[in-house]
C-alpha cells in the first residue's frame, strides 16, 4: 500500500491538535475503517465528509507535523521541536501498514482454524454414516443409512423385536461395516408328528418344503398331511408327516416286502394284498405303527370252544357233642360237593395246535358243609354179666374185626353189624360204623344184657368159646 493510499484516509495535517494522548489517528483501526479523528468536522477544504482526497505528488508538497505524544509531555515549557524530514514520516507510514497487516491475519487465523474443524467433522461424520440393506422374514430389501454400531442397534432403531426363536444373519452383536446385508428370519411354530411321534419343533422356513427340508425330514415317498408349497404364516401350523418305510409281511409261509407310508399295521397287510378271516390275527397288534425294517406275520387260527365240569369239594365242620361216647362222630349233616363250569378254547395256529385256554369260569352249585358231632362222654369200664364174654371172637366173625365194615346191602355197619334202627335204640348218633371200636363194644354189651345172644344168630356162640 502506497504512502499517498494512507494520505487519503488520514485526517487533516494542518487542523490537527499538537497532541493526541493513547489516540492514534495513524493506527490501523483508524485507517482501515475510515473512522474520523477526534477533531475532525464533517467538511473542510479538503473535501467532503470525512474523507479527504489527494495524489501522491501534492502530499510530498506538505511538511509532515507529526508529533508522537512523548515529544509533546508538556506544551507550555518543552522547547518547540520541529518535524522530521519526509523519509522518517514514510518510515513510520510502513510500519503501520505492516501492523496493519498483522491484525488482519489475527483475524483470518480463527477463522480458518473454524474452517478447519468443521471440515474435520464433515470427514468424521461422512465416516459414521453407513448404507446397509435389511430384509425381514425373506421380504424384499430396504435400503438405509445408519449411524448404529452393531446389527442389535440397527434392529432397535429400525423397531424390529427379535425373538428367542428367530434368526438374524450376521448375528445381532456382530458390528455393522458400510455395504452389509442383514437378514431378520422369524421362527414359526411348527406341531409335528412323524411317523407316530408328536413333538413342537421351530423353524424359520416359510413354506412346508422348506421346513421339512430345514428340520432334516425324508419327503421323498412320504405321506404328508398339507401341500408341499403351503405358506406358514407366523402362527405356525400342525402338520402329519409319515415317511417311506420297508416292511416285511409274513402270511402263507411266504413274505412279501413293501415301501409303504400307512399309518397302521392293518393298512400294511392290505396293501400286501393278504385278507384277514374268522380269528386270524397278526403278531403285532393291527392298530399299532409300521417301523421302519419291521416284520409282521399273519397268525392263521382256526379253534373251538370246550366246556369242562369240576366237582368243587365241601369243607366238614366238627362239634363236640357231650351227648356222644368220645371216640364217636356223628354226621349231623352229610356234605355235598359243588360243581364248577370252565369253557376252554381249543386253538389250532398255523396248523400246530396250542394249549387249552380257559376263557370263562361259572360256578353251577355251591359246595354244603358236612357237620360233624364230636362225642365227648365217657365211656363205661364194663356192662354188668357182659364183660367176661369173648367180644373180639364175636367181631372177627361178624366183621372180621372192621369197625367201619358195611354189608353188601348197606343195612349193616360196624363190629357187630347193628342196623341203624337198633343202633339208635341202644343211644347211638347217626351210623354204627362211625362211632368208635369202644362205643360199638359197649353198645353190643347192652345189646347182649337185653337180647343175650339172640341179635347174632350165627356167630353169637363165639361168645362163650
């Protein structure tokens, strides 16, 4: 900048105060803005305004009056002090300037720092910034810009809830880089039963295919309960699956191997083409599930029933009777069997017949207790005229000594053949042949004191011999 550019918005030379105190009207705040000095007047003869205009040449005419404030401390004693030749005044017009200069950057160099930062922070934003695709449940792609630092913050900012069943590729903790692809897969619920076993399984496929594919199940040949191409909405679905099986049937003494995927044993030996009649049967039961390998033979049966008898045996009941000779029972009353009824079936498997099996039991009667009277009196030591007499001699040729001997017509019991009649006439129970050796003696004493010898017609002299 040329000394006459600051001559031009100096204030006047010849109407300036001798001094000035702290205020420059040289300085370069004064200069660069136009800022009027502290005497200056709106006009004067230099022009109009403020400003005052001259060249070069008619500055270098004037005598430069420029007093610094230290040369005038004191304007009524100091000596006068006259101004100093042009070049000083052009010297000093210089280093103003360049003070001048030195503001300017003062100022610029805050700015450009300011510059600075915020393309600083233009670099690290752009930087945080990321374009990324997400799809949901297999949908088409949404394009976004995100500043989340892992795929779980994308996922919350973008309101998408992720269950414990779903799937999410890369998974949610993995960090996000520019340009990724994130995929959200939601699991269905799926109620399976294969091949006769009922479990819930998850998948995240959508179609029926795919999840059967997905959870590793053999569709080929297999029986499923639903279309192969059904969607499965969130919800989930039930779905029956029974997969190609081999199973030998055995029938006939001949086996035939089929691929089947019936649901039960009866459906295999149709499609075996085997007919089941009358008992037939199979050795597994007909309702039960094929597995895989498994054989099932066909039980030809042909059989009948059998209806057996059974004699059920009555219990005897005994009573001491004081009434009664001890050694002597009497039956008070005579038991009676009962009889039982068993149906039995009589089977034939496969030409070799089995054991019988009984299948029902019936009881037709009802088994009656014997009673039994137990005698408990005491018996005589002898009959008065009786007891000398040869009794054993009497009973080897009636009974042959048997005290239960009966005659061939049943009229006649015991030692000495008494008849009921007589027997119950001499104060025996029931029959002579149930009462005791002893008893039947005694009783044949009586006998012989009322009668003699009389009762026994043809052994009665072994008494005396």
């Amino acid at each position: 900048m040329s000394n006459a550019q600051f001559e031009t918005y100096g204030p006047s030379l010849t109407h300036e105060p001798p001094g000035y105190g702290d205020f420059d009207p040289h300085s370069a705040q004064t200069l660069g803005y136009g800022v009027p000095g502290p005497y200056a007047t709106p006009t004067d003869s230099y022009g109009s305004g403020y400003e005052r205009h001259a060249s070069y040449e008619s500055y270098a005419s004037y005598e430069d009056t420029y007093r610094p404030a230290y040369e005038i401390s004191d304007t009524a004693h100091a000596p006068v002090v006259r101004p100093r030749s042009g070049r000083r005044a052009a010297h000093r017009r210089r280093a103003r300037a360049a003070e001048r200069g030195d503001g300017t950057m003062r100022r610029l160099v805050p700015q450009a720092l300011v510059v600075a930062f915020l393309a600083g922070g233009t670099s690290a934003f752009v930087a945080k910034d990321k374009a990324v695709e997400l799809s949901l449940d297999g949908g088409k792609p949404r394009s976004l810009h995100t500043f989340a630092d892992d795929v779980s913050e994308l996922l919350t900012e973008e309101g998408v809830d992720v269950g414990a069943h779903d799937v999410v590729a890369p998974a949610s903790g993995e960090g996000l880089s520019n340009g990724d692809e994130i995929a959200v897969h939601y699991g269905r619920p799926v109620r399976l039963t294969l091949d006769g076993q009922r479990r819930e399984v998850w998948t995240t496929a959508r179609t029926v295919e795919a999840a059967l594919s997905q959870l590793g199940v053999r569709a080929e040949g297999a029986y499923l309960s639903t279309s192969r191409s059904r969607r499965i909405g969130r919800e989930g679905l039930a779905l029956d699956v029974r997969t190609e099986r081999a199973v030998t049937v055995m029938a006939d003494g001949r086996a035939r191997t089929i691929r089947t995927n019936a649901a039960s044993v009866s459906e295999v030996v149709e499609q075996a083409g085997i007919t089941l009649r009358g008992q037939d049967a199979t050795s597994v039961p007909l309702e039960s599930f094929p597995r895989d390998g498994q054989t099932v033979t066909v039980l030809r049966i042909t059989g009948r029933k059998e209806i057996r008898d059974e004699a059920i045996p009555y219990a005897v009941e005994r009573i001491d009777d004081p009434s009664v000779f001890k050694g002597t029972e009497v039956v008070e009353r005579a038991g009676q069997a009962g009889l039982r009824r068993m149906t039995y079936t009589l089977r034939t498997v496969n030409g070799v017949r089995q054991k019988p099996r009984r299948i029902r039991t019936e009881v037709v009667r009802e088994p009656q207790t014997q009673v039994v009277k137990v005698g408990t009196k005491a018996l005589p030591t002898s009959v008065s005229g009786a007891g000398q007499l040869n009794w054993e001699g009497l009973a080897a040729c009636e009974s042959g000594g048997q005290a239960n001997a009966v005659d061939s017509s049943g009229t006649y019991g015991g030692l000495y053949q008494f008849d009921t009649q007589t027997w119950h006439g001499l104060g025996g129970k029931g029959r002579p042949q149930e009462a005791s050796a002893e008893e039947q003696t005694m009783r044949a004493k009586k006998l012989y004191v009322r009668q003699g010898a009389s009762p026994w017609p043809h052994c009665g002299a072994r008494l005396h011999g």
